[in-house]
C-alpha cells in the first residue's frame, strides 16, 4: 500500500463543541454601533432578526459552544469531513513541503455553508421560528439554509441577486428541489426593493441590496428570522468544526502546519479552518503562519480600510468595525462569487489589525490556473472560490521549493466546482479576464464611510 | 446522541479483491460470438480493443480478482463511500422497514463511475497504452474516465453525443478541466462519422454511434485503446467495490438487507451494490431479493427481448446475449440519460433468465417525485438515474408498511444531481411528460436482432 493520503476520522469524533477564538483574544473586539445612538447594541437590538442563543454567541467570551445534539446528528451526513495529502500535488510542484487539505465539498451543498446553516436553523427552529429570510449571490449560501430549512422543516425565503438569479438557474434549481422560495433581488416585495427598482426597473442587484431586503422582511414578522452565511461571529464560530477536525487529522498524520491557508470572501472558511490553530497558539502552542487569500478585485482585507461601516446598502445593519472598500463599492462581476462583498468578518478584521494572520490577493485567471493544475493532480474539481486558497498554498509550496523546506501546508478546499462550469468553460475558452475595481469607486465608497465617534 | 445513521469504513477497509459473480453461477455465460463467423470470440479478438489484463478479466471464473495498489491509491480520494440509514426517509414514510443506502456521489465526478475508470486507465497505462477514446451520453461516464486518465497520464478522446454536447455543455466543462478532449458524435474524425453525417447533416447522434466511432479510432492505433463505461464483465466487476463495502457497513448496523435495489441503465452500479449478495446467497447464505430498477421508456429487461445483438449502432462490436430493444432502437429524450441504452449487461441479463433477480419500470416523473421527497427529507438530491432506484426502494418501503412489515432495505444511490439541474428545473416548472418510446419502432428494432444460430 502507499503512502497514506486521507485521513478520516469516525462519526464519534464529529466535534462536541465550536471554538470560540474570543475567550482566547489578546484585545476584546470593538463593539458593535447602533447607527442611530452610535452607542453599543445590546442583544435586545438584535432580537427582531436572530434568536437569542444565536445573539448570545455573537458576544460571549466563552472558549467552547457546546453543540447540540440534534446539529451534530445531522452534521453526520457529512461529517468529520476528510483531511487528505496531496502526494500528487506535491509531485507535480516539485516541492519539499507537505500539502494537506480539508475538503468541505463533501457535504449535500457541495461547500462548507451546511455547517452554520444547520446550527443556524436549529436554534431558529427551537425558538419557534418558522420562516427564515436570507440573501445569496450565486446560491452556495442559500441553497445550504435551503437543505437545513427542509431538515428542520422551517420555510426559508432567500433573497437572489437578480444578475445570478438569471444567469445561474442551477443553485436556484437546488435550492427549490430543497423546498425553498428564491425571489430575485431587488424584489417587489420589500419597500427597499421597490425603491430600488423605482429609480432603476432593470436594476442587477447587489448581494447588499438583498440583505436589505431579507433583514426587512424579518424584522417585520414576528415568526420570521434573518440568517446570514458568513461575517457574523457566531457563524464564524460554527465553522470552527472544520479547524477542530483538521487538528485532530493533522494529529494522525503525526503532523503540524507551518502555513495555513484559506480563501476570504465574508471570512467564515477561513476562520472555520484557522481559528482553532491560531487560538492554540494564543495559548502558548505552536503559531503556525496564517494566510487569507482574496480576489484582487474585491481586495477588503488588503486594500480596505479598517474602519466602521453597515453590512449592507440600505443600512439597516448595525455598524461594525472591519475591514471594509465602503458599502456602497461594487465589485467588479468575477466568477468566485462567494467572495464578493465589500466587507470582512469583524473578527478576522480584527486578528488582521493585530498582525496574526497575513493577508494576500491574487487575479481569478491565475486562480483558475491553480484550480486547473490541482483537479488533473488530485482529481477534485475546486469551486472558484476554493481556487484562491489553492493558489495561494501553491504559492507557498512552491517559495518552499526555492528556499529548500520542507515546511507542512494546510490549507482549506471549501468547496468543489460542480455548480460552477461556466466559470471553468469561460476559462478554458480564454474568454475570464482579471477585472479591476474602479480605484475612482473605492475611494469614493471609502470616503462615504459613516463617520464614528473615537470611544472615550 | 441519536441513532447511528452513518457508517463508515476506515481506508484500510478498501477492499483488496473484487469480486467476480462468473465463480458462483449455477449455469456459465452464454458465449461472446464474432459477428462474422458466429464462432466463440478468443481474447485476440478483442486485443486491439482492450489490453489482455481487462480481456482476461472479462471470461476468468476466478472469484476473487486482486485489486493493484495504484487503483486503491487512488480509491482513497472517496472511497470507502459511506452507507447510510434513511431514518429520516423512514419517519417520512411511516414504514416500519429500515431503509439503508450507500452514497456513491462522494467520488470526484459524482458518481460510482470512477470506480471503473481508474482500474481500467491503470491496465491500460501498465500495457503502455498512451489515449484512450470512449463514448459519453450526458457525460457521467466520460467525465470519470477523463478524471482517471488525468491522474494516470493517458490522454482521453470522448465522443459525446452531439445532442448532450450541445445542450448539456458542463459535464463537457468538467472532461476539459481534466484535460480531456470532448469531440461531438457523429463527428467527421471517423469514417463511420462521417458516413451518418453524409446522410443527416444534422444528425443529434446517440450512444450506439458515439461508441462505433470511438471502437473505430481505437481498432486503427496501436498506441490507443477503448473504454466502456458498462455492460462488459470487467465494468461490472470493478464496480463490486461498491456492495463488498456495503456488505461490511452492514454488518456494522448489525442488518442484513431482505431487497436490495438498484437503478439499471447498462446494469453496472446495479452490478456493483447486488453482486456480492446474490453470490453470497449462491455460496448458501441468505437470498436477498434483488430488484432492478429501469426507466419505463427504455424497458430493456421488462419488455426486451433475451438474445444476441450489437453494442454499437455500426455493428462494430461482437455479439452478446442479453436483453435488448434493438441495437437500432432510438429511446426517447428522458431525463436518466445514463439509462438511455438499449441493451443490459449480459450477466444481469444472464442472472435475470436465472430468476436470481427481479426487474420493475417506473416512469420519469414519479422517479423526481421521489428523489425530492428524498432530497429534502435525506439532504441529499440524487441523480435523474439514481431517481429510479430511490423510486423503487420507496415502494418497497411502502409495501412493507401496507404489510407490516419490518424488513431492511438497501439501496444505492449512485450519484448526485449537481450537474443535472436542468432536469429538476424541468420537473419543478411542470414540464417534464413521461415519453413512451413508440411501439412500432420497438418492434421493428426487435425483429432487426441478428439471426443467431443456435448452439449444438
């Protein structure tokens, strides 16, 4: 037999608990604004949108979130989720280091999103909700509440931008084989997409005009939800699971990351993968280098600024400090839509105002290189978004090559690219090219950025 | 925590042998015969087709044929697949029955296909052969077989039905993200090609023609080979992985199934979940009931006929007994186009004439009736094939509640529906009808068979 490539671990392992990195943060995180008072919102503020255990771990401190069992039950369709080496990878690099990956694209969804939209629903499902409303742009979130809805028998309502809804019918397809409504955005059915669509009738939609949309229709019923697929804190801490499973893999492979390496869009993969290391190197472990890989059209973390701002367009949303290119910035339309929002996760904003975790963009053509190389080698086709952590573990191996280490890469394959052919024929055809954002735009949308009182 | 729905094999658990049914039948196959002579063919015959390891594989009574080290290496990617207990499906239902299936959809193409397909690029890539040519309808097959030849180095030529090409272009996406070469059939890179282009310019092709055009470019190289994605002894053989697998995982959940069910097309995922339970109720353990599921449109075992007929349109194959609607039958547009085929594999068909299995045809839309009660009841959306099996392990479900009776069900599920949302938009819009092929053309493909002598 060869050498070992994949690692597995037995349903009994499917993690216990979720990390939460705040129990272990050198610095507390800056508070979350009401726009209005510009003073700190309590949980009663956010009551209209998430149930309360979800608001609760948005701002507790403590280090482990138990998960219920009735979340874990259904983690089991998927879960533990394979760690594998990329022997063949490494082979065709020529490289010394050792390449891990965790590959998330085994769950229904084909991604990473089924692990907070089942928590999500749950706790929804528990406090008596019955109608979820949520936003998604190309669908990788929607479809993944879509499934979670169906399990647990709560209708979701999802939001989608009105350019995918049209032009990518397939996500759109899945989500309605799982039950959901899809209704594309801007919408008749909110007064925010009705004056949108009064000032523009052929208006595309933005994933922040959906949010828009969906946070109104929630926080006018009193059995409707909002739930959101990244950003939040606790949908960051739902992710942890997969980080808490690589461990325990990397563990078996009697092995120990130097790099780890994920994709940023929203910042909820990522920080599933890398939480959990970088919170054992808080508390005196090994601290591994931590990448965050983004498109360079949508570049928040290395071309944004660090500074309050709202979620979405109609500024609804509280404000929350992060790295943001502006609320009203649109990225240009690359094909890794998952990764196309103009703001950051708070918490991985804040790891990145604190120097432990680095940060690096690259364009979608050399992404869709990486990705191309990485299926004929290891035979997963990757999801675009994926493409950026594999471009970006690429890169490292290949640096380790040059300098002669034989360093250990992990890195986190979110998702695979069955949903996304298009993306890969336009590729194949020549036809992608590496759009930059209007410098014009961002400074614009940079400049309209509400201004914050310092705190005292 | 809840019951156990999920269980899983440790890689080593990888089966080292397949296994092959030819050792236990209680009456040997009826011989292969060469078109001209009507004689027995001999493994020179199909020498230039396949290399002699596959030929081997094809008439050896062997039980037990090791599986080579490089194929495992790569079975690892997904394999063992996991087995599930439908306990959800079963609340659903209100059946007393335990429902099991095992997931063939993890695997990198989506499907059980790569099981066959890495085995026989590794023969061909041992005896030095550089491409290979296939057929392909929607592309399942030629999608895996571009995977395999990716990882093994052998260059893949796919002739995929023009209409499937034109229509359906993402499973053509992902063969060229392998790096395989997708031609459209009829084609004017073969003789047979251009001789249907000649008569119809237009012609939307099929699978009979795709395969006579890739067996002609095959015959012509010495350095080029074919591969088949079903029918032929060595497929079947190589897809027994799937049920020696499911036979230990259900050991696990301490079950034995009463009916296994399996959606037919060419019978090779049929093959691979039924075999190693019909051989161990040969060998004198118990006798599952073994039902095969086919769509109603293309009824090769429920309205074929038992007798020698061509693989291919051109006539280029040899002749094989078993059950068929005419080499020249054209079946209507469904949805399952991996069930589009107008024979069944000799040793399904063998073991139907044997009585060792039972056959049953449901329409289209009462098959995605079933696979999204199953989607949102398991969180996975099958395939449009997979469909027919989910159909028929329901009935069974449901005859087990009329009777009342708790017998155990185990069905596979041999692939998910990610690149078949065109079809679900279809069903969900209304617009898919349950196609009739036409009577008269199957009665005129039928009375086309070749005139076999009868053996002395």
């Amino acid at each position: 037999m060869g050498d070992q490539i994949k690692y597995l671990l037995d349903e009994s392992r499917i993690p216990k608990h979720w990390y939460n990195i705040q129990a272990d943060l050198p610095k507390p995180m800056p508070p979350v604004l009401h726009p209005g008072t510009m003073k700190p919102v309590g949980p009663d503020d956010l009551a209209p949108l998430f149930p309360m255990a979800l608001i609760m771990q948005e701002v507790t401190t403590e280090r482990e979130i138990e998960i219920p069992e009735p979340v874990r039950d259904i983690y089991r369709v998927w879960r533990p989720a394979p760690l594998f080496r990329a022997r063949r990878l490494e082979q065709v690099l020529g490289t010394p280091a050792r390449i891990f990956y965790k590959y998330e694209g085994v769950s229904p969804a084909g991604s990473h999103k089924p692990n907070t939209a089942v928590a999500q629903a749950f706790y929804n499902k528990v406090a008596g909700v019955t109608r979820l409303t949520t936003e998604t742009g190309a669908g990788q979130w929607g479809s993944s509440l879509a499934f979670a809805g169906a399990l647990f028998g709560i209708d979701v309502t999802v939001f989608q931008v009105r350019v995918s809804y049209d032009q990518k019918p397939y996500r759109r397809a899945l989500m309605e084989s799982y039950g959901a409504r899809c209704i594309p955005s801007p919408s008749t059915e909110t007064e925010y997409g009705r004056a949108v669509l009064a000032k523009r009738p052929d208006h595309p939609g933005s994933l922040g005009i959906a949010i828009s949309e969906a946070v109104e229709i929630a926080a006018q019923r009193e059995d409707t939800k909002y739930a959101l697929g990244s950003v939040l804190n606790h949908v960051l801490l739902h992710q942890t699971v997969v980080g808490i499973e690589a461990m325990e893999q990397m563990q078996m492979a009697d092995a120990y990351p130097d790099v780890i390496v994920g994709c940023t869009g929203g910042g909820s993969n990522f920080a599933g993968i890398a939480f959990p290391f970088i919170g054992a190197g808080l508390r005196g472990g090994a601290k591994p280098r931590i990448v965050a890989v983004e498109p360079a059209a949508c570049p928040s973390l290395t071309r944004g600024k660090y500074a309050y701002d709202f979620g979405d367009t109609a500024h609804m949303t509280p404000l929350t400090k992060m790295h943001t290119l502006g609320s009203t910035f649109t990225p240009p339309g690359f094909h890794a839509g998952g990764l196309r929002y103009h703001g950051m996760a708070p918490l991985v904003s804040h790891l990145k105002e604190l120097d432990l975790i680095e940060a690096v963009a690259y364009h979608q053509t050399e992404c869709f290189a990486a990705g191309i190389q990485f299926a004929r080698a290891e035979g997963i086709l990757p999801a675009p978004e994926a493409n950026h952590a594999v471009k970006g573990a690429i890169e490292e191996a290949l640096r380790c090559k040059r300098e002669g280490r034989s360093e250990t890469i992990l890195f986190n394959l979110c998702g695979h690219g069955h949903f996304d052919m298009q993306a890969y024929m336009d590729y194949t055809a020549g036809k992608l090219t590496d759009q930059q954002y209007d410098e014009q735009e961002l400074a614009m949308a940079l400049s309209g950025l509400p201004s914050v009182p310092e705190p005292a």
